[in-house]
C-alpha cells in the first residue's frame, strides 16, 4: 500500500463524452438484468414456436412481445434506475447532472425497442401482411398496427419504467403499474366488443398505451374478422408521444434553472400534441366497422 | 495555478423551522481543518453545504471561486470535489471496483484505461487493493467506508469533504489514511468532520467547532489546546468542580474544569480536554461567549 498520489486526473471530458461513456455502462447493465433477460427469452420461445401462417385471430397473439419486452423492460429499467439511489449522496455531486444521469438511462431503451423491431421482423415473416387475420386494414396499416403492437411497447415500456424509477419510492410500483395497463388495455377493450360504431367508445379504446384494431367475433361466423375504427397511424403518433412524455417526466426530477423550465415548456407542448394524436386517432380510420 | 479556497459569509440554513446554521463566515484555504461539535451541531449541513448537495438559505457560499447556485459554475466546482458523506448506501451486486470505477465515471474520467488505473490507485490509498473484486454488500462496515473513501480521493481533488471518515477504520488504516490526506492537503482544501479529536490533532491545523448552529471556535488547534492549560488535573474522586470527570485507565480521574482545585496534580490538556472545556463538560450545555481566536 502506498500514499503516493498521482497527478490530478486528466482535462475533464466535455459533458458529451462522459454522456456517451454513462448511457453505454447503463445499457451494458440493462442487457444484463435477468427481469430483462426472462422477458427476452420468453418472447423468443414465442417466436420460434409459433408455427406461423394465418391464425383464427392476430390479436391472441400480438400482445406477447409487448408483455414480454416492453413490460418486463419497463420493471427492468425501473429497477436499474432505482438501484443506485442509495448512492445518490455520493453520486449527487458528480459533475453529472441527475437528468443526464436519467437521460443515460434512457438510451437503454434502444436495446428492448431493437429487439421489438427484431420481433417485429419475425412476426412479419410468420404472419405476412394480407393475411385474412388482419382484416380489412390496408397493408402498410396492418404494417402500422403491428409495429404499435409489437415495436413501440417495447420502447415505451422501459421509458416508463425510468420515469417511475425516477419519481416513485415504492419498490414494488412497476409490477403494480404492468398490471394495472394490463387491466386499462382489456377495460377499454371491453366497450369496444359491444359499441364497435361509436366514436367515444372508439376514442376510450384508443385512450391507452396498447390497442387491439381487429375483432373475430364470437357469436357468426368464425371466419369474419372485423376492422375496428380508429387509425392505426395517429395511434402510433400518440404512443410515440407518450414515450416523450415519460422522457421528459422522467428529465424533470432533479432539474433546476433553466433546464427545468425548458422541461415544463416541452411538456405543455408534448401534451397538447397528445391530444391532437388521441383526437385523430379516435375519429381517424374507418368510418363505420368493416367485415372481411 | 490560483489557491484552491472556500468562502462562506454569514451562511445560514434552515430546514422548515429548524436553523441547522446560522451566520457561519469562514475563508477555507489548502491544509486540513478539522470540524468538531456535538449530534445536531450543524457539521453535516455545513459539510453538505461545502459539498454543493444542499444550498444555504441565507448568506453566500465560494468554493474555488465559483458561485454553486449557479448551475454551470456548480458543475465547475463539482469537477475539483471529493465528497464522502455520512452515509453512503450501495448498489446490490456492485465490487469494491465496479463501484468506485461508476463514480469515476460520473466524474468524467471517460477513457477506461486511465479511469482503470485511478481506480486501482484509490482503492490502493485506502487499503483495498487486494479487495476491487469483492462484492460491497460482502464487505465489512470498516472495509465499505474504505470504499466510500476511496470514491472521495478520485483524481486527488481540490476541494475533499469528509463526513466522518474514520468511522469504522481500524487503527492501522486510520494512520495510513491521515498520511493520505496530508499529502492531499499540500495543495487541496480538506474539510473534515469527526467525533474523534485524536483524529484532529494528529492531522489538522485548524479546527472549527460548531454548536446549535453556530461556530464556536475557529482557529488552531495548538490555541484551543492551550485555552486548557492549567484546567485539566488528575484526583482520586471525580472532582465536584470540574466541569466533567471520568476514570482513566490507572483508576484516577481526570477532571476538566475552569478552576483546578488547590494542589491538584495538574497534566497536560489534550484536544478533548480542550473540546470538553469549550463546551462546558455536557453536550446539553448552553453556549457561553464566543472563545473562538
């Protein structure tokens, strides 16, 4: 042991470069939490066990990627976003602000969101577009649709999981709030099944981070499949929207000066482009229903 | 290159109705200062102050010359910090190496091989060479404090803080560790926080001791030791006069005081003698004058 010390450290890196360094060292950490890996490894055994071609009903299956990537990313991201808050008095005063820390973190939501478009891929390929299942939807919407369903969850979901990690103490909160959009998802499915031809009800449905777009109905024909109303494009536009709504929720804790008022103004705009999203995705689409 | 310094003039902080500081100047310049006082004197507020982890509510703060309310110049100041807080939790699964190598990275030591090689030179200072690859939640309570330290030291900083730092540190290593610091101290403001006055006057010029908020004394250590010149004694019964008494090792007691009672064996005050006296024997005692130099 030695109390010889070196010279100080070298010329401090620009903001930049230490940036690059963190978001990299976070999801080299992502890619190793098994709450990830789990939901990696599920969604690939789904995959490579679908057989593939056309299948009573695309909605059964189209989910699981946004369970398996964006919910078990989104606990994923909440954990590593909390697992170093005991060190925050130590890492508090690093030269590296707590919303460039949290802006780090949120790269790491690139790696589920290319493993969504992987899956995406893979899907595709199982089930290509035109298929009966997809109903009466053009294929670039079907196209839309699937990439809301299976690609856009997965980046959503660990953004999420950030902004919770960021702003709520309670260990268990991602766990509660993966359920809870589970149950919102199927509760404003539900009015849907009954109501198919009103634009509220259309509205309600697309009032959530995930959508079904199509129906095989119970009772008939088994053969049909119905074309909800609602556009598939506007809805991707407003998940998108939303996942800049956790970012920049996310950004805002431990934001002062005037990155914070930067922060507030881009989410007063975000908001209201929300609601223009949700609007035109509500009323976008079909006009009525449409049986194939 | 200019004097590393700190500046705080007439600094106060409150938290909600409490008043952890009130009206605290001080001019901190490179050499250690030790910082004394009783639970709930202030000295982590004042350490946190330092450390730019909290604002003062009143008063103004210059620490290297830069103004930590300003964001950019905090930034600034955090670049030249070393900060090792009372407490300090780690993350689950983390090494000793892994650990501190995250913290240099936070201080922007971007490329791995010279980050690498700080790393290991710290963990080196403090002792754990041999322990980067053991997991933190492993270690034991002196060990981890040791890796807290170590975080501290990353790239000898101009500006080092310490909550209690010898907290849990064996004597061997707390040895080693004041020869560490007072090396860094050649050319760095080092503040230090301790309920362990041996402590302060093996390593520090200056002390400043806090009470309820406000600073009590603030000068050398060599003049508070002699303010108990003549006030502390040897008996064989604690002694009514004394302000506070307790039996040594020999089975007398040693009594501090502000009167040694006629033909006392009278011995030579040490800083806690001195720290004692200062605060009149209790730590419930009322504040008397200021006796700061």
């Amino acid at each position: 042991m030695t109390a010889a010390l070196a010279p100080a450290r070298p010329e401090a890196a620009a903001g930049r470069t230490a940036f690059a360094a963190l978001a990299a060292r976070e999801l080299r950490r992502f890619a190793v939490n098994p709450v990830f890996l789990a939901g990696l490894g599920m969604i690939t055994w789904i995959l490579v066990t679908d057989p593939g071609g056309n299948v009573p009903e695309i909605d059964a299956i189209s989910g699981y990627p946004a369970a398996f990537l964006g919910g078990f990313g989104m606990m994923a991201a909440f954990w590593l976003t909390r697992s170093m808050n005991p060190s925050e008095p130590v890492t508090g005063v690093t030269p590296v602000t707590l919303p460039a820390r949290t802006a780090a973190l949120c790269t790491v939501a690139i790696l589920p969101f290319a493993c969504g478009c992987l899956a995406l891929l893979w899907f595709i390929r199982l089930h290509p577009v035109g298929l009966h299942m997809y109903g009466a939807f053009s294929r670039p919407a079907q196209v839309a649709i699937l990439t809301s369903q299976i690609a856009v969850p997965a980046l959503g979901g660990p953004l999420l999981g950030v902004a919770l990690g960021r702003w709520v103490r309670f260990p268990g909160a991602a766990l509660v709030v993966f359920l809870f959009i589970f149950g919102w998802v199927n509760l404003v499915t539900v009015p849907s099944l009954f109501h198919p031809d009103s634009a509220p009800v259309t509205l309600l449905r697309m009032f959530s981070p995930f959508a079904f777009f199509t129906l095989r109905p119970i009772h008939g024909d088994p053969s049909h499949i119905i074309a909800w109303r609602g556009s598939p494009w506007f809805f991707l536009g407003w998940q998108l929207i939303l996942c800049a709504i956790a970012v920049l929720v996310a950004l805002l804790r431990g934001a002062d000066g005037r990155l914070r008022s930067r922060i507030i103004r881009a989410l007063m705009i975000v908001a209201a482009g929300a609601m223009i999203m949700l609007t035109l995705a509500g009323t976008g689409g079909f006009a009525h229903p449409v049986s194939l | 290159m200019p004097t590393a310094s700190i500046t705080l003039r007439d600094v106060g902080r409150t938290f909600g109705a409490t008043q952890a500081l009130t009206g605290v100047g001080l001019d901190l310049k490179p050499g250690i200062t030790g910082l004394l006082g009783p639970n709930g004197a202030g000295k982590t507020t004042l350490l946190r102050l330092l450390a730019t982890a909290l604002p003062p509510t009143q008063g103004q703060l210059s620490v290297l010359g830069l103004d930590p309310e300003v964001p950019a110049e905090r930034t600034s100041i955090r670049r030249q910090l070393g900060y090792l807080p009372q407490e300090v939790g780690f993350p689950r699964g983390f090494t000793a190496f892994a650990f501190v190598d995250y913290i240099a990275l936070l201080k922007e030591w971007t490329q791995p091989a010279a980050r690498h090689s700080e790393v290991r030179r710290v963990l080196g200072l403090v002792g754990l060479s041999d322990l980067g690859s053991k997991r933190i939640r492993a270690m034991s309570g002196g060990q981890r404090r040791r890796v807290a330290l170590a975080q501290a030291l990353l790239g000898s900083p101009a500006v080092l803080i310490l909550d209690e730092p010898t907290t849990g540190v064996d004597p061997e290593q707390r040895v080693t560790l004041r020869t560490v610091l007072a090396e860094i101290a050649r050319t760095s403001v080092v503040v230090l926080s301790t309920h362990q006055t041996e402590d302060v006057a093996a390593l520090c010029e200056r002390v400043i001791v806090l009470d309820r908020g406000r600073v009590r004394y603030d000068g050398p250590v060599t003049d508070l030791v002699h303010q108990a010149a003549g006030r502390v004694w040897l008996a064989d019964e604690p002694d009514p006069e004394a302000s506070v008494s307790w039996r040594t090792g020999t089975g007398r007691y040693r009594n501090v005081g502000p009167r040694v009672r006629d033909g006392a064996e009278q011995v030579e005050p040490s800083l806690e003698d001195a720290y004692l006296l200062l605060r009149g024997g209790s730590p419930d005692h009322e504040p008397r004058e200021e006796v700061a130099s």
